[in-house]
C-alpha cells in the first residue's frame, strides 16, 4: 500500500557535507554573504586606514591585497571547518533515515533520535538546492540545512517524486 512516504535509507559521508555547504554558500543569499563580506569588510578597512594615515597608494593596494587573500582563505577554510563540524555531528548516529511525504521530513538515525520538519512549521526547510547527487534543504534562518544524498532511494523513480514534492513545498534554488 502506498502512503505517499518517501524512504531514503542512507550512510551520511562527509562528501555529502562538502557538497551541501558548497551548494548553500554558492546558493543562497545567507551563504553568499558569509563569502564576500568579511572580504568586502578587510579590504574596506585597509583602505580607510590608508586614507586616513596617508600612506603612498602603491602600500595601501599592496595591503588591501594581502587582506582579500587573507579573507578569501579565511572563508574557504572556514566553509571546510564547517563541512566537517557537520559530518562529526550525524557520523556517530550511524545509518540515516529520511521519511519525506505530504505533511513533512521525518529523520531518523541509528539511535533514539528523532527530527521531524513540518513544510509550513518555521523552523523546517524554507528552499532547496539539487546538486548531482544531492537534494539540500535549507531553513530559512541560519545555516540549518539537511543534505539528503539521491543513492538512499529505493527506487530510481523515488528521486523524481521527491522533486515533485520539494517542488510543491518548498522555493527551488
């Protein structure tokens, strides 16, 4: 009997993370903005310091320079740190079990826990990304995303009708 449920049984990777941050920083507005401000914010400062101290314009390039490389490795490196922070949370949970149907997400790990995402409840997913081997869902707010690899469907099939419902549910990215 079909109830509509979508079962994705799967192992998280840490591939599945560097792909879904890659996705949410490239993405979305929050993500684009955690890339360029802080190089926008260095660069800002070099300059107006240099005005302000007067410092010869060839030292003040030179400095703003180093700042942007400075910042732009800063944020790589950090989107990283992230990736991996998130991996360390879901790896000890084991296996993944993803129910998508019309009311909502449930997710279920190897343990006791249970996260269920309702598709009008605020704090559940607001928009998603599809990336080749993934579909990423992302709240609204901060960087709450699930990154729901397509290899844990069933049946090839399961991938197209969890588009549909992504689709109906929620903003495409």
């Amino acid at each position: 009997m079909n109830t509509g449920e979508i079962v994705f049984e799967y192992r998280p990777t840490a591939d599945d993370y560097r792909t879904a941050l890659g996705a949410w920083f490239s993405g979305t507005w929050p993500g684009r903005r955690n890339m360029v401000l802080p190089a926008v914010m260095s660069v800002t400062v070099v300059v107006v310091y240099g005005l302000v101290r007067g410092f010869d314009p060839v030292i003040a390039g030179s400095a703003s320079a180093v700042a942007l490389t400075a910042s732009v490795v800063g944020a790589v490196r950090a989107r990283g740190r992230m990736a991996r922070e998130s991996f360390a949370n879901m790896e000890p949970h084991g296996d993944s079990r993803t129910v998508l149907g019309e009311t909502g997400i449930v997710i279920t790990g190897g343990g006791p826990d249970r996260t269920v995402f309702d598709w009008q409840g605020d704090g559940g997913p607001a928009w998603y990304h599809e990336t080749p081997g993934l579909f990423v869902l992302t709240a609204n707010k901060g960087r709450t995303f699930l990154a729901l690899p397509k290899r844990g469907a069933a049946d090839p099939a399961d991938v197209d009708r969890v588009r549909e419902l992504l689709d109906r549910n929620l903003k495409r990215i």
